[in-house]
C-alpha cells in the first residue's frame, strides 16, 4: 500500500490549510495516492468495514429511527453559498480567537466517549491527542476515556485541548475531576447538559452494546481518588464493582438552580453544551458560562427533534456576543463554512474523525482533519470569502 501524505512538522503554524491539496497533488507525481478516502461516504464504508461490529453500531447509532441525526447531515444541503468575484482572496485567514486562545481555524474535535476501542491499539484517546498535536485542532476529551486525561493532555503538544465533563451525581467526584483537568493543563471545561440518562439506541439495544457497562472507556474514573474510595476493592481486582459504582454515579440531572454550583468549579472558561433553546442560552448567560454549545448530540441522544444546524441562528442572536460552540452533522470543510456564516464561533466534528482514527490512528485523524480544513479553505478562496468575519448569513442562501 502506497503511504499516506506526511504532514510536515509544523503543520500547525501553516497559515494555509489549502496546501494539503497541493501535497497530495504532488505525492501523485512520484507515484503515491493517498491511503485514507477523500469523501465522506468513502471514508465511513471503509471505517465500518474496519471495525469491530459492536463499536461500528456504537459510533454510526443514533436515537430512535435516526431521523434527527440524518437530518443534522441533510439541514446543510438546504444551505447555498453565493460566490462572490473581483475579491482576490489569495490569501485567507481562517483564525479564529476563543477565550483568549489564538486558533488555526474554527475547527474542533467534538468529544467523543468511545475513542479509546476505536482505534487498533485501543489507546484512540491518545491517537487523537496526537493529531491534536500535529494539526492545531484543538481536542475536547471526554470524561469517558481509555486512557486517564493526564495521559491524554500530555500528548496535545502544544494545541489547548478542554476537558469535557459529564456531571456525577457525586459534587467531590466532579470537583476532583475538574481539578485534575485543570492541573493536567486543559484550557476549558465542557459541561454536557443532554446525556445524564442515555437515549433510546435501537441498534446498541438489538445487541445489549453498551461499550461502559463492560468496563470500557472507564479510565477517568477508575484512576481517580473520590471515585476510587467509594470501591470495595481496587478495580484492578474488581472491575465489576467498579462498574456498579459509576452506573450509581455516572449522570446527574441537573437543574438551574445547580448553575452556580457549576460556575464555581472552575475558573477555567465553562462552556455548557447541549444548549438548543434561546431561552436556556439567556439564563446560561446570566448564570455566568463563558460559552455556549448548540449541539443535539449529533442526534443519539434525541429523536424527533429539530436538526441543530436549524436552531443555530436563534442561539447565536440569544448568545449575544458570548462564542457559539456548533456541532452536529459536520461533514465536509463545506458544512464549517456554513455553521461559521450562520453565527457559529468555532465548528466541531464527531464521527468522521472517529472513522479516520478507526481506520488509521493518528494518522487517520490528522488525513480527516486536514481535509476538512483544506476544503474549507479553497471554498472560501474559490467563492470570494477571505476571512470568517465576511462569512456572514447574507452569504448563504436557502436552496428552494
Ligand atoms: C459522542 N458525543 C459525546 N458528547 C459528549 O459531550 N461526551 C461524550 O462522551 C460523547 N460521546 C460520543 C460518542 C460517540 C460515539 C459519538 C458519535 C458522539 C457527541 C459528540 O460530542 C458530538 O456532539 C456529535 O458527535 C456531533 O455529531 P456528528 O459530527 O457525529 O454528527
């Protein structure tokens, strides 16, 4: 099999995410096409080929009939850039500031509970760092990991990574868990608001797959002092108990009136994602969070309800000015155009980078990655728009 592209050592520091394209363009001239796919479709054929069938069906599964997680994919297509001549955007600048942080681009990797048994070497957590490392896109890591967040921070070089939490029911589980994020070196902490229970997963239910009660991608807290002391013996011993314990402590239903509670975690930015209604985003606002996150889970938590990409416009304008967090549905440096002309400040992606590590590792990631950020680069070369800031709604318009 013919090598991959490389990606140069200081890929991050590359201002132009288009030379990708000029690279593999080059790589054909002695010879070499690349290993990983360049479409979507190609992309997620060959991942589920490649992987084991019960991560396939816990990665590619969403709520109920799946209609609102195809829906996040076809909310894009209803969408239409309109290209714009005479401009001369040779140069682009697709940076992005959040929090303070300089960005390469509002491209972000969404976190993503299973990554460790997703790749080959089960360690995807640290695969994913990895490419973090390499690309400058910046990684949210999971509370649910293969391997422990001090592990996972330290491969992010020097590319913030935030650290995403899912709430326990135990307040000294959670307050330990944000302080080893915050000693570990993440930027932010991510709260996920919409998965304290898990939504209803026909295709895991068909085959009983629920990757947690088998006592993966329980790292975090295994490894963790509070968690550890609730245990009646080491869980290097006694895995089972250990699992019964989180199933105890795993999700908390949060409240508003748990807000401040949550605000006082942390000095660290706070970011609550989940976030869908205008209504939720003006009191998450007044209660002090420094970031919203308009996602639906990339619909696996919630069927029946509106594709995310279509409540971003009216979460952006009750934001008010506080950075929009975008994900479900991304999958193509399209759609991250798109998400940013409709107000979103940085643009995540789930699954398909969750296939390139399935399929290649570090590598996988950093080919799905690179991709998605070349193509975003030419459209906005291409169509006449060279910076984010021109990236506007009255770029687009509605496909009739
Ligand atoms: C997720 N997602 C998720 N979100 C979160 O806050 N914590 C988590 O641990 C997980 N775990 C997880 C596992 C798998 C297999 C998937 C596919 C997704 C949701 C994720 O952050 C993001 O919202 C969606 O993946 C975005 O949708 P797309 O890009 O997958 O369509």
């Amino acid at each position: 099999m013919s090598p991959t592209p490389r990606p140069s050592k200081d890929l991050k520091d590359h201002k132009d995410h288009k030379d990708y394209q000029d690279e593999i363009y080059f790589d054909g001239l002695r010879g070499v096409v690349p290993t990983y796919p360049m479409t979507y479709g190609e992309l997620e054929a060959r991942a589920h080929a490649a992987m084991p069938p019960s991560i396939v069906s816990y990665v590619a599964g969403g709520a109920g009939d799946e209609r609102t997680q195809n829906a996040n994919v076809t909310a894009f297509e209803r969408w239409g850039l309109i290209p714009r001549m005479f401009v001369g955007a040779a140069r682009r600048d697709l940076s992005v500031d959040l929090f303070g942080m300089r960005l390469p681009s509002p491209l972000f990797m969404a976190p993503v509970g299973v990554l460790g048994i997703c790749a080959q070497d089960g360690h995807g957590d640290l695969a994913t760092a990895r490419a973090a490392a390499r690309t400058g896109v910046p990684m949210i890591a999971s509370t649910l990991s293969e391997d422990p967040m001090e592990a996972v921070a330290g491969e992010l070089g020097e590319t913030p990574g935030f650290f995403q939490l899912y709430t326990p029911t135990d307040r000294a589980l959670a307050e330990s868990l944000v302080r080893r994020a915050e000693k570990s070196g993440f930027k932010a902490i991510v709260v996920t608001m919409d998965t304290w229970i898990s939504g209803w997963r026909p295709r895991d239910l068909s085959t009983s797959n629920f990757p947690q009660l088998r006592g993966h991608c329980l790292a975090n807290y295994t490894s963790d002092p509070v968690f550890r002391a609730q245990l009646p013996a080491d869980p290097e011993q006694d895995m089972q108990s250990a699992v019964l314990t989180w199933v105890r402590v795993f999700g908390n239903p949060l409240t508003w009136d748990d807000l401040p509670w949550l605000r006082s975690l942390t000095s660290l930015p706070l970011i609550v994602k989940g976030l869908c209604h205008p209504e939720d985003v003006r009191r998450a606002r007044d209660g002090g969070v420094d970031g919203i996150y308009c996602s639906n889970h990339g619909g696996r938590q919630a069927n029946g309800g509106l594709p995310a990409l279509d409540v971003l416009p009216a979460v952006v304008e009750a934001a008010d000015g506080l950075p929009v967090l975008f994900d479900s549905g991304v999958r193509s440096g399209a759609d991250i155009v798109k998400a940013v002309a409709l107000g979103a400040t940085a643009v995540g992606v789930g699954r398909p980078y969750v296939y390139g590590l399935g399929l290649g590792g570090t590598d996988g990631v950093t080919h799905v990655l690179r991709s998605l950020l070349a193509e975003a680069d030419l459209l906005m070369a291409v169509d006449g728009y060279p910076t984010l800031a021109d990236l506007t709604p009255e770029a687009l318009q509605r496909v009739q």
